[in-house]
C-alpha cells in the first residue's frame, strides 16, 4: 500500500515558471523569457534514471516525481511550464505530466526530468 502523503516530507522550495505570451511588432505571436509564477514546498521524489542518446551523445536524465500541495495557482501548470530549485538556479527541471492522484483536489504529483534541456 502506498504511503499517505504529507507536509514532513517537503523539504524543497521550488519556483514555478512559465513564458508569458505577447506579440511582436508585426502581430506574430511570441514568447517572451520564463517568469516565475509562484513558489512552492515540494517532496522530490527520485524514479530510475536513464541515459538515453540525444544529439547522438549520451546524455544523463532523472526522473522526479514531484509532489506539492493542491492550490489555484498550481492547478494551472502544464507540461509549457518548467521549475528551478529555490537553493540552487542552474536545477532546472522539465514538466512531463501534472496528475491529481486522490482526485480530491490536496495533493498533484508532477512527473519532471532533471538534465534536459527544457
């Protein structure tokens, strides 16, 4: 049985970012740098990594499972979003998937990867 998620088990403050969406001088849709939105107390929690080939080099991948309490402004992130570490800039984080998991609203669980270019 899987264990009930808590607040003891969050020990990251993460940002959470997104490009805003403007238009140029010509009327063309374009996105501006990555803003942070909110910041958040998340429990990173590690899956089996991978090196899989990109650009025809090895590359190292870690999965996440990232797990933040429920909220307005979390509700809105998406795969276009991406999270940077609090503690430490150069940590950048991709969204793969966001899911409700107890489908009650307290709790999303992010499945990100850590070494990608996002």
């Amino acid at each position: 049985m899987a264990k009930k998620p808590s607040s003891g088990g969050m020990r990251q403050r993460l940002h959470f970012q997104k490009r805003p969406e403007g238009e140029n001088e010509y009327g063309n849709p374009q996105s501006g740098p990555y803003e942070t939105v909110f910041t958040a107390a998340a429990e990173l929690i590690p899956l089996r990594g991978g090196e899989p080939v990109q650009a025809a080099r090895l590359v190292g991948v870690q999965p996440y499972t990232v797990r933040i309490r429920s909220c307005a402004a979390a509700r809105e992130v998406t795969p276009s979003w991406r999270i940077v570490d609090a503690r430490n800039a150069s940590r950048v984080m991709n969204i793969r998937t966001v899911t409700n998991p107890d489908q009650k609203n307290a709790w999303l669980d992010l499945l990100v990867d850590d070494g990608v270019a996002t």
